[in-house]
C-alpha cells in the first residue's frame, strides 16, 4: 500500500522541479527584443495604378501621329503610339508623371499630367511638324519625308541600304566635296549618267543631279559612289505614314528642302 503513494510523491517532486524552467523560458518569450536590434516591418501596400489611354495628334492637320515615343522620364516607363495614334501607359495614381513625347518629323513635347484616380484616364496631346523635304517624280508622284530622316544611299544586294545624310560628291572637273543634307536647297533630277567621268579613278560612269547649296551655289554634281554600278537613292520616312519611302534618282524631278 506504500507504493502508490510513493510515486505520487515522486510526480509531485518533479513537477515542482521543473516549474522554475518553465518560468524562465516563459518569461524569455515575452521579453523585448534590445535597443537597435531589427524589428520586422511589414512592407507598405503597393501604389494604386492607372492606365493612361493617350492619342497623340499633328498640331496641324489634327490626324494621328503615328509611331510617337512617349517616355514617363520619373518613372522609367514607355510606350508608343499605333496607327491611329494612340498609346497605353500605366502610372501610379496621384504622382505628377513628366512625358516627353517625340517622333521624327515633329517637335519634341514635354508635359506633366496627374492622374488623379485609378481605371483608364484619356489624355490628348499635339505635336508641332517641322517642314518636310518636298520630292517630285517625273511622274507627277509627290511625297513628303520628315526631313531630320532624308539622307542619300543605294542599295547592296544582298546587304541592305549604304545611306548617309553626308554625300560624297565631285564637281564636273573632278572636284571632290562632301556636302550633307542640311546644306542642300534643291535638287534637280533626273539623274543622268556621264561616261568616263573625272569622278571615277578608274574611268567609269557617274550619275549626277543639279544641285542648289544654301550657300548660293548652283552646280552639277556627281554621286561618286556611282562609279562602282550603284543606282543612287533618295531615302527618308513620310511624314504622316512613317513609313520608308525610297526613290531612284533617275525617276526624281526635284527634290525640295526646307
């Protein structure tokens, strides 16, 4: 009869031993963290967003201004227009974004818009056209190309265009020179082909225009390019459409800068 109140006294003892542990590890749990120790901080929830649904238009003609870069400089963002003109821009809401818009052709825009609530927030935006280079074909055929795109090249088979908006060029006695576009005034085609040109260092022939300088000089020049078989070119963008537009020579009537 002795036994089993000896193991009752034995439970009791151990469950009194082990109460101070108990105690101490308790207390280590509620304990505050030390001075300058890091303390986990929830992140903050993310900014509301909106979408910009952007048309950029010709400050003119009022049409869409096609292939317009817009670029949210604060924030990092990008986006281009469609065909018709318009964009899709995501920005946080409540921030004053700054947007540089821009496409050859055009004046560059900058501008500040705040959107104010979250969902889809139409904007309207213009762009100011410089004045285009003029090119008319011995057809009657007219365009129209942005004039910081007009340069002069050929085309290599297999290669792609060799185009650059400085032309290397010679005078009828042989004369190298160099002008670039922005110094041209006008052209005057169609390109004709000389024979034995002083042009070429090997004699062949030399397809030249009449070309008018800003400078006030009035001079039949020729493509020295020409002398290895290239069909010269005139190539820019259009204008409205932004698309390549490439012509020879020999089918240009006038070329027409601005």
């Amino acid at each position: 009869m002795t036994f089993p109140f000896r193991n009752v006294l034995i439970s009791a003892l151990l469950v009194l031993s082990a109460l101070p542990l108990w105690a101490e590890q308790r207390k280590r749990g509620v304990q505050k963290p030390p001075p300058g120790s890091a303390v986990p901080i929830s992140p903050p929830p993310a900014a509301a967003e909106a979408t910009i649904v952007g048309t950029v238009v010709d400050a003119v003609s009022n049409g869409p201004v096609i292939d317009a870069e817009i670029f949210a400089t604060s924030i990092g963002r990008y986006s281009r227009t469609g065909g018709d003109g318009v964009f899709f821009l995501k920005v946080p809401v409540g921030l004053p974004i700054n947007l540089a818009i821009s496409r050859f052709g055009y004046e560059r825009s900058t501008t500040t818009v705040t959107v104010s609530a979250a969902g889809n927030s139409p904007q309207r935006f213009s762009l100011s056209p410089t004045a285009p280079v003029v090119v008319r074909t011995s057809s009657g055929a007219l365009y129209q190309l942005a004039s910081d795109t007009v340069e002069f090249g050929y085309v290599v088979p297999f290669g792609g265009f060799v185009k650059g908006r400085k032309v290397t060029m010679c005078k009828p006695d042989g004369t190298p020179f160099a002008p670039e576009t922005s110094e041209m005034k006008r052209v005057r085609g169609p390109a004709v082909t000389v024979a034995n040109s002083p042009c070429c260092s090997q004699g062949g022939s030399a397809s030249g225009v009449t070309l008018e300088l800003r400078s006030g000089e009035n001079t039949q020049a020729f493509f020295t390019d020409s002398c290895y078989g290239y069909a010269m070119e005139v190539i820019g963008l259009d204008q409205t459409k932004a698309s390549l537009v490439d012509i020879k020579l020999t089918e240009v009537a006038e070329i027409v800068f601005p």
